[in-house]
C-alpha cells in the first residue's frame, strides 16, 4: 500500500472528477463563441471561417483578399477578415449567381 491514497470524496465531487478526466481523455473542447446560442458574433473571423461562410475554400479567400474584395487584419502573425466584409462578399456573389 504505499502508492495507496485514501481520500474523503462527496458523491458530487468524484463525479465532477469523473467527468473532467473523461473531459480531458476525450481532449473535449469548448464550444467556440461564435457557436454559443445568444452570444454576438466576433467582429473578425479566421481565413477557414471565412471561407465557410462564403462557402469556398480557403484558397479563394486568399485570392479574394488579393483582388482587395477583402481586406486582411493581422494579429500577430494570424490573419484575420472582418466578418461584416465577408458577409456583404457573400450576399453580392449570391445576387450575381442569382442574375447568371
């Protein structure tokens, strides 16, 4: 018994140990805020955010932002877009679809 611990645990607490090991073992993230219900949007979004909601892949955002369509934000070394550019790109790319 000498790597043996004994402890006094309420039912409450081993179960939070319980769930936060399970938590870890499953490296279980937390959700993002952009996809908490009731929360804002952030103002910038990552170039793969972008490509999903212009429902492209991140290749086109990058020929986008060098058409100057969009504008890239930098933070750090991460490249942000501003989401608000991002959805009007969208919307106009979809009235042009919509005319063709």
């Amino acid at each position: 018994m000498e790597r043996t611990l004994f402890t006094n645990l309420s039912p409450d607490e081993l179960r939070q140990i319980i769930v936060e090991s399970v938590q870890h073992c499953l490296k279980v993230a937390p959700p993002k805020p952009e996809t908490v219900p009731g929360q804002a949007a952030p103002p910038y979004v990552s170039k793969k955010e972008a490509a999903r909601l212009l429902g492209v892949c991140v290749s086109s955002v990058d020929n986008a932002a060098r058409r100057g369509d969009l504008t890239r934000q930098y933070v750090g070394k991460a490249v942000r877009f501003d989401r608000q550019q991002v959805l009007q790109l969208a919307k106009s790319h979809l009235n042009h679809k919509q005319k063709n």
